[in-house]
C-alpha cells in the first residue's frame, strides 16, 4: 500500500490526491 500511496504523489496532485483516498476509504 505504501509503495502505491508513492506512486500516486508522484503523479497526482494533492487535491486529486485527497479524493481518490477519500473514496478509497470510504468504500
């Protein structure tokens, strides 16, 4: 998970970022 988690910083921003994990938790 933490190896996914540096690959989304690196290609995401920090908004889109905070809504994929936001969705992620929420399901």
């Amino acid at each position: 998970m933490d190896d996914l988690k540096k690959m989304i910083s690196s290609t995401l921003n920090e908004k889109q970022k905070n809504e994929l994990f936001n969705i992620v938790l929420s399901d």
